[in-house]
C-alpha cells in the first residue's frame, strides 16, 4: 500500500509540473503485456509528441505493435525511438519492423490469444496480413 501512494505522489508531482516520469530499465514486458492498452509516445515531424493508445501484445519475451497507415507509424519510420507510457510512467524503447511474414503471423496469433474475441471480430483477415505494419519493441 506504502508503495501505490509512493507511486501516486510521484505521478501528481510529475504531472503538476508537466513531466511525464521515465521507468527504470529493463522493461517488464510480461507486467506490461497484461494491460488491455497502453499508449506509445512518438514525434511528428514537427517536433510535436504524438500519444496514441494501442494493443500490445507479448511475443518471445518483447512486446509486439501492429497498426495500419498510420501517422504514428510514419513516425517510427523516421526515426525508431519511441515511449511506451503505461499507468502515467513513460518507458524509453526503440521500434524494429517486422517483414518476415512467418512473424507477422506469429505476432498476429499472439494478439488473438490476449484479447480473444474482440481480435477475431475486428480482423478477419488472414494470420499476418491484418495490419499493414507489424513492429518488434527493444
């Protein structure tokens, strides 16, 4: 209990004076993984941070992304150094995208173990052909 209210003071101060705190490595892809959805921080070209929220699911001890054309996307391709912010604390990591269709269809089976029906009802599509980007997390 000590440690959620040690944890709520740094969130308010941190919010209250507009910085986001940054974890402390390595990142607990199993804890994470369990969350419904998340948020990935990027930059526009403009400079300006981009806050999406997104599934995520674990695969081999990482966590894994998908997402259509998005501008999120255009901006990893820019430049891969991205923020994972969970429960108000930001983690530093960096995007790799995933072409080879064997693990796009191993990502995509690993978001349909994690969020069930909902992933089966919104991608019919084929294992590895329901996104047009598939994204490794490091």
């Amino acid at each position: 209990m000590r440690s959620l209210l040690a944890l709520a003071f740094a969130l308010a101060l941190a919010c209250a004076g507009g910085r986001i705190p940054l974890g402390d490595p390595p990142i607990d892809w199993e804890g994470i993984g369990e969350r419904w959805s998340l948020h990935i921080v990027t930059r526009d070209p403009d400079g300006d941070e981009r806050v999406t929220r997104v599934w995520l699911a674990t695969l081999d001890g990482v966590g894994t992304l998908r997402t259509g054309e998005s501008r999120w996307a255009r901006n990893l391709k820019a430049d891969p150094h991205c923020r994972l912010r969970v429960r108000g604390v930001d983690y530093a990591t960096r995007a790799e995208f995933v072409t080879e269709r064997e693990q796009r269809v191993r990502i995509d089976l690993a978001f349909r173990e994690k969020y069930g029906w909902q992933e089966r009802l919104l991608f019919w599509e084929e294992p590895g052909e329901t996104h047009d980007h598939y994204l490794r997390l490091r």
